[in-house]
C-alpha cells in the first residue's frame, strides 16, 4: 500500500492505493507480474509512506517457492511496480521489459530508483512489442501510461485472462475506454492509452487484473 502525497492528482480521492502483483503459475516455472514497492529508498518512504513485505515473504504465504521464479514481466519500471526486483538480482530470472521503459529509466534520473528497475544486463530481456515468453504466455505492448507499458495474456484452452497492470488507474475508465488525466503522464500518449484499453476488450477476456483497482469480469461469466 502507497499512500499519495497531498500534490498527486489522485490523493483527493484516493489517499492510499494498492500495488498488487500477481504469480503466474507455469509448468516451466513461476512467472511474477509487478514486485510491488521496495523498501530501502529514503526518499520514496518519506513521501509515499509505503506499507510492504519482502516478497519471498509474500510468496511462500501464497504456497510460492521463491526459487521457483524464472521470469519477472513489470507493466512498467515505475518504483511501485519494480521495488522487490533486486530479490532475483544476480540469479538466472529473466527481466522482461519494452526495450524503451528500459532506456527511459537510464536516460531520466528520476524516472524511477534504477537499483531497483535495472537487473544485471544479462538478465534483461529487452522487447520491441509482443511477444510470447512461455507456452500459453504473451506479453503485449500497451503503451499510454508509459511508453514502455505492457501488460500479460494468459492463454488456458479457449479461456484468456490479461494482467492489464496500469492500463487504467481505475477501473471505470477501462469500462468507458477513457484515459484519464490521473492515468496519463504524457499528453501524446493519450490516444495510444486509449488504443491499449480496446485492444485488451477487444480480446474478450474472462478477467482483467489490475495494479491499483480490482479486475473487471466478462459480463458473460457473472
């Protein structure tokens, strides 16, 4: 949990927000989406107050081996969604990220903490758009909060569920297919947000999980 300082455009109306991440349990090995916020960066915790846990911590009460992770996909590389990256730092668990969040973070020092948004290059696994990094397992480009945002396609038989990350900031504009000013930090990505909402909806998924609002279901499931 991050709590927004006074200035954010969304502290007025929610004060605190989740940062989920989720496990993707494959036969090839675990895959995790997000890591959620760190906890040794003394400047993000005196403005965002975050509450966290380790994530090994997180993972074993979710019945998770830690050491079973081979992979880690961040939506994007902002501090709330690749704070416990550092947990798989210096193993065989592959990072993988749109090659242009990857070169943002090195080109603005304050785009993110990079000790926690830069694995050891050999462990990055830059990406150009799409692609699929396990059987069944698609990361999708899904630009618009960032450039480099990107979201996950789980394929099981005909079902599909996304891991949509911070398409939206919430929920409601993903119904509407709106971007929102509390989603967008770039005015010209605005269209392409826009894009990435339809084109996660125009999959027709059965679940749609988010980072900091609960998932939408197909109305056909209800």
């Amino acid at each position: 949990v991050v709590t927004l300082p006074h200035w954010h455009p969304c502290a007025a109306g929610w004060p605190t927000i989740p940062a989920y991440g989720y496990v993707i349990d494959h036969p090839d090995g675990v895959i995790l989406f997000d890591t959620g916020v760190g906890m040794d960066n003394a400047f993000l915790s005196e403005v965002y107050a975050p509450e966290c846990n380790p994530i090994d911590d997180l993972l074993v009460a979710a019945g998770v081996d830690p050491t079973a992770v081979v992979a880690v996909v961040n939506s994007h590389l902002h501090f709330d969604h690749c704070g416990q990256n550092p947990s798989f730092h210096g193993s065989d668990v592959a990072f993988f990220s749109q090659a242009v969040e990857f070169d943002a973070v090195e080109a603005d020092p304050y785009y993110t903490d990079p000790a926690w948004a830069l694995a050891p290059p050999s462990q990055r696994r830059p990406l150009a758009g799409d692609e699929e990094i396990a059987d069944g397992v698609r990361v999708l480009a899904t630009p618009g909060h960032t450039a480099g945002h990107q979201s996950l396609l789980i394929e099981v038989g005909d079902e599909r569920i996304v891991v949509g990350g911070q398409i939206v900031w919430d929920g409601d504009e993903y119904d509407a297919e709106e971007a929102r000013d509390t989603n967008i930090i770039d005015e010209d990505l605005r269209d392409q947000a826009v894009d990435s909402i339809k084109r996660i909806k125009a999959l027709r998924p059965r679940t749609v999980h988010f980072s900091h609002c609960a998932a939408r279901h197909r109305a056909d499931d209800d």
